[in-house]
C-alpha cells in the first residue's frame, strides 16, 4: 500500500486554496458588479438588466472551464475573467459625479462664503419651515459670522436605523449669532429617496448644507420622527474656529469638484472625523464606531470630549430632545431662537457658553 507523503500532501493542500480563493473571488466580485450595474443603469433598465444577465453566465462559465479544464485551461480562463473584471473597475471608478442634475429643493444649494479675516458671511443657509417631509416653505439665508464669537459645538446624532446607525451633524453656538449647523448628506436628484445599499454604489454624489437648527434639526425630530440627541462637546475655542474654517474649505472644494457619498467610507460620521482630525493636535483613534455611526457618542465619551459629570446612559437620558421638541410643537411661538433653547435645556451650561 502505498503511503502519502509530505511532498504530495502539501502542494495539493497549496492548489485547493488557490482553486477556492479564485472561486470566492469570481462570486463575490461578479455580485459587487451586478449590483453597480443595477444601481447604475448605464444603458437603461432593460439592457442593464440584459447585461447583468450575461455576465451571470459569463461567470459561470468561467468556473465551470475553470474546473473542467475542458476548452481552455486554467490560467487562460482565470486570465480572461480578471481582464474583463479590470475593465468593470475602469467603468465604474471612471463615473464622474455631477452638480447639474435635477436636485430635490432640500439639497439644491450648496453654500458659498466670503471671509474678511474673523468675519464669514455665508449664502444659501438653509431655513426652511417644515410641514411634512413633501410640503415646506423654501427659504435660504444669508447670514455673518464673526468666527471670534464661537461659544460652542455640538454633535447632534439623528437615529433612524436603530441603534448602530446615526446621521451625523454638527452645529456651532455663537454669542451674537443663531447657531449654525453644518451636514454632509447624500444628494438626491427630484426622483430619489435615500438608500444606505445604493450608497454603497456612487448612487448619490457629496452634498454640505449649513442650515438653521429648527430647519434642520426640527425635520429630524419632529417631521420624520428620527430619535435625536444634542451632545455639547468639550474642545478648545482656537480649534471650534479650526473645525468651522474646515468646512467652509469642504464646501470650497465640493463646489469645484463634485464627490460621491460612500455610505462606509464618505459618510457624515467619517468626513467629519477626518476634518476633525485636520485640525487636531493630537492624532485621534481609528475607533470601529466611526463606523457604527450611532456609538459616535460614546466614542466622544471615552475620548474626554463630553462632559465626565454623567455616565453615558445619564447623556443619552439628558440628551434626547425629542421628547422636548414634542412640547416645542405647541409652542405659541415657534421660531429658531426658542427652538434652540428647547434642545440645549438641561444640558451643561459651561460648555455651551
């Protein structure tokens, strides 16, 4: 009886990993194009729909010559599927984002400055009265800010995918001046509604909008019924007019070069942590909840940025507004200084001022 050895053992073990890896590559990547192409639709829904169904049966009958060896061997059909894969990649990483598309109102606008050494005087804030998510009184501001009268920032996280998945916003408190919020959102055309999968595939290109807080907040909390919550954030004035002049340039370069949203990695969360860490001394860790954008505050926590006095379940008790601007709705008087008074009640003074 013959006997296996170590020689023979080996480099077949060697083949069987090589053989599976080509087989994992050739089914994940054939479902990451299919998915482009469906997002996408460069020639249509029908013949989209054609190619797609085509590169199925290219795909799987590359793996079938793959393993039969019948036809072609196996580096030629491995070679074929990789070149016709690279040309995928050349497509989809070659589809230009735009600024001349027909843009829902909301996003229609992004937002342009002039700065004279501390003073910005920044056109197209958004101020719009919201009635529902279809019907609103569209209004655009135009306001000046003095950046030496900064008294605050605060992260406000917007939940609307339960609790691993917040959007992102950042406003900035003035002495003289109605806060200002700064949001990188998705921008989407009159047809769109927003998908976190299309996301994933150059659907929606980068929108920045500066907005009022009862535009933007109140949409959130009281139109769409998100859950959100407003953490003031401990950071140092020079750096509060660091963060502020950083988005003023990401509007600058938004403008002159349209970007896509990437829904893991050009987020809300991730762009503002990168623009954070711009202006950072100190280099801030890579955390997964940067990610798992709905943990953000409790990554803000660990890092000293929030206030220490409460424990984070203590935060998120006091800093939930909804319940506040359930009671805002009732107000007689319902305009941006009283509805930033109602989101910031009960919250630490020190850090707001």
């Amino acid at each position: 009886m013959q006997s296996l050895g170590k020689k023979p053992f080996f480099p077949t073990l060697g083949m069987f990993f090589i053989h599976s890896f080509f087989s994992l590559f050739v089914i994940f990547s054939s479902v990451w194009f299919c998915f482009a192409v469906w997002i996408q639709q460069p020639f249509g829904e029908i013949f989209s729909s054609i190619l797609i169904i085509i590169w199925i049966g290219f795909a799987l009958s590359v793996l079938g010559l793959y393993f039969t060896k019948k036809i072609l061997n196996r580096k030629t059909d491995g070679l074929i599927y990789i070149l016709a894969f690279i040309v995928s990649l050349l497509w989809y990483f070659n589809i230009p984002a735009q600024q001349n598309r027909q843009w829902s109102p909301e996003v229609s606008r992004i937002f342009s400055y002039q700065q004279q050494g501390n003073l910005v005087t920044i056109h197209n804030i958004r101020n719009f009265n919201w009635h529902s998510e279809s019907q609103y009184d569209e209004h655009w501001d135009t306001r000046t800010y003095n950046l030496d009268h900064i008294t605050g920032v605060n992260i406000i996280t917007s939940y609307w995918m339960g609790p691993e998945i917040a959007h992102t916003l950042v406003s900035f408190d003035f002495s003289d001046q109605k806060p200002l919020v700064f949001s990188i959102e998705i921008r989407k055309e009159k047809t769109e509604s927003f998908s976190a999968f299309g996301g994933f595939f150059r659907q929606f290109e980068l929108s920045l909008i500066a907005a009022d807080e009862k535009d933007i907040v109140y949409t959130r909390s009281n139109i769409r019924g998100e859950q959100v919550y407003f953490f003031p954030v401990k950071m140092p004035k020079s750096e509060m007019k660091a963060l502020f002049e950083e988005y003023l340039i990401k509007s600058n370069q938004l403008t002159k070069t349209p970007k896509w949203y990437n829904t893991l990695t050009s987020n809300c969360t991730t762009l503002v942590f990168d623009m954070v860490q711009a202006i950072s001394p100190q280099k801030l860790p890579i955390d997964y909840r940067l990610f798992a954008s709905g943990y953000l505050p409790n990554y803000l926590y660990d890092l000293g940025a929030l206030n220490q006095q409460w424990t984070m379940k203590q935060w998120y008790d006091k800093a939930h507004i909804n319940p506040r601007t359930a009671e805002f709705a009732h107000f007689k008087y319902q305009n941006s200084t009283n509805f930033s008074k109602v989101v910031r009640f009960g919250l630490p003074q020190e850090q707001t001022q």
